[in-house]
C-alpha cells in the first residue's frame, strides 16, 4: 500500500513537472495566435478606418474653408490696413495664411459674444440696479470686445520684442565667435539662430527667417532691416544699419561686430544705471502714502495712549 501512495506521488510528481515544462509552450502558442488573429482583424478594418478618416479630413478641411471664407468678408479691402495687420500679427508669431481674416473674424465674434452673454446674465442681477445699465453694459463689452483681439496682438508682441531683448547680447557674442572662427555671415546666422532654440526660442525664429529670406536670394540690407522691424528693438536697427555701412565700405566684419558688441554692452550697462538713479524719485509716493503714515502712527499712537491715561 505504501508502495502504491509513493508511486502515486511519484507520478503526481512528474505530470506538475511536465505541465510546467509545457506551460511556457502552451502560453507562447495561445499568444501567437492572438497576435495573428489581432494582426489579420486590423488588415481587414484597414481600408474602412482610412476611408472614414479621410472623409473625417475632408470634413474638418471643408469646414475649416467656410470658417475662412466667412472671416475674409470681414477682413478690410485697404491694401495698406491689411499689411500692417498683417505684420503686426506676424511681430506676434501668427503666420497662418489665413491670419488677418481670422483676427477680423475673432473681432466680430467678441463684438456680438459678449453683449450677448451679458443680456442673457441681466435677468440674474439684482433688481436694484437702474434702468440704464443693461445698455450701457452691452455697449461697454462691446467696445471691450471688439477691442479685446488688438489688446491681446500687442501683449503677446511686448512679450516677444522682451524675450529678444533678452537674448540680444547672446546673439551678439555667438555671431562674433562665429564671423570670428571664419564662417560668413549668412552661415554665422543660421549657426546661431540653432543655438538659441533652446533658450531664447523667439529670437532663434526671427533669425532663422532672416536666413532664410536671404538663402531665398533677399538682398542682405533688406533682409536685415527686415529682421530690426520684426524684432522692434533699436538694437537690431542699429545692427541692419552697421552691417549696411559695412558692406557698403569695406571693413572687417568681425572687428565691427566686435566694436558693435561692446557699444551695446556699455549701452545697456548706462540704461541699468539710469533706472537705478531714477528708483529714489519712482518711490517717494508710495513712501509718503503707505510707508510714513504707518511709522507715524507707530510713534504717536503710543503717545495718545499714555496721554489719556494720565487724563
């Protein structure tokens, strides 16, 4: 009997290791019919998915069509009105083909979103208020929204024109390194404008279209000058200028960006210094209206106090 129980353990034994020993097998075969189940499933869905996201595409693009069409007809028909707009939107880093029609557009959207939302939030005010204020309201977010897309163009180009002030004197010192080692200075711009990606991102894009405009076949000055008006620093003017009068005499490159470099350098140090001089006047207001009335009451308050006990 015992002899039985150990060869039936000893059997037991063997088919738990044989069912491991297979186990990895079985799992690899189930798997890969998975897998080729899977792969034949998605072969046969593959015509209907690119079929439906193509005709989603054509949707989306027709769509996106008619939005633009209708924000052409509020665009302005003045040539002159349409590249200014234009180049200020282009100063904010909007370069969509269709982005004056889609300024003018989002103009008239706020211009009737916001009177709109007010008179649907008017029967929610208090009854106080006077008979006047629901027109004079919608008429005020009117001119606020018909205002708002302006407002917004002219912040984001001020946060642009600053983040190039900021890089300026990098660039200055890459471009003399570079000119310097002996490259051109077409090669020295696009060199540059890579390595201000990572930090200074607006003003490696100003420069990589500066190269690009003059790869195009621009001619320098132009595209130089170009450059200054986009960036809107007096930095970059004063660069488009310099680099005209020296192409036209003659002289070094390297030597006059050098010089260049450090009459900015000098320059920037005197504005800091101006600021600095200008901080005593800038903070006798706020000193005589927050600062001494506290110190005044600190010292007097004291004073009444003591006086009153006294009485």
């Amino acid at each position: 009997m015992a002899d039985l129980l150990s060869s039936a353990n000893l059997g037991l034994l063997v088919l738990a290791v044989a069912l491991l020993a297979a186990a990895p097998g079985v799992v690899a075969i189930v798997r890969a019919s998975g897998v080729a189940s899977r792969i034949d499933l998605r072969l046969a869905r593959r015509p209907a998915t690119q079929s439906e996201g193509h005709t989603g595409g054509q949707a989306g693009k027709r769509m996106a069509d008619r939005l633009g069409s209708l924000a052409a007809r509020a665009a302005p028909k003045n040539k002159g009105e349409t590249s200014e707009i234009r180049f200020r939107l282009l100063r904010a880093r909007y370069t969509h083909p269709q982005a004056v029609p889609l300024f003018y557009g989002a103009r008239l959207v706020c211009l009737a979103a916001f009177p709109v939302a007010f008179f649907i939030a008017v029967p929610f005010l208090p009854d106080s208020l006077p008979g006047w204020f629901p027109l004079a309201g919608s008429g005020f977010l009117a001119l606020f929204g018909l205002m708002l897309p302006g407002i917004l163009v002219d912040r984001r180009i001020q946060k642009a024109e600053l983040e190039c002030s900021d890089g300026f004197p990098d660039m200055m010192d890459l471009l003399v390194a570079c000119v310097e080692a002996g490259l051109s200075l077409d090669a020295a711009v696009l060199r540059v404008s890579e390595e201000l990606e990572s930090r200074h991102r607006e003003l490696s894009l100003n420069l990589k279209t500066l190269a690009l405009e003059m790869r195009a076949g621009r001619a320098r000055k132009a595209a130089w000058r170009a450059f200054a008006d986009r960036v809107g620093l007096e930095e970059a003017s004063s660069l488009a200028t310099m680099l005209r009068q020296s192409e036209e005499m003659g002289t070094s490159l390297g030597e006059t960006l050098r010089v260049f470099s450090s009459d900015m350098r000098q320059r920037r140090m005197l504005m800091a210094e101006e600021k600095a001089m200008a901080l005593p006047a800038k903070m006798t207001v706020p000193l005589i209206l927050f600062v001494f009335p506290v110190l005044l009451g600190v010292l007097i308050v004291p004073a009444i106090i003591r006086f009153q006990s006294f009485m």
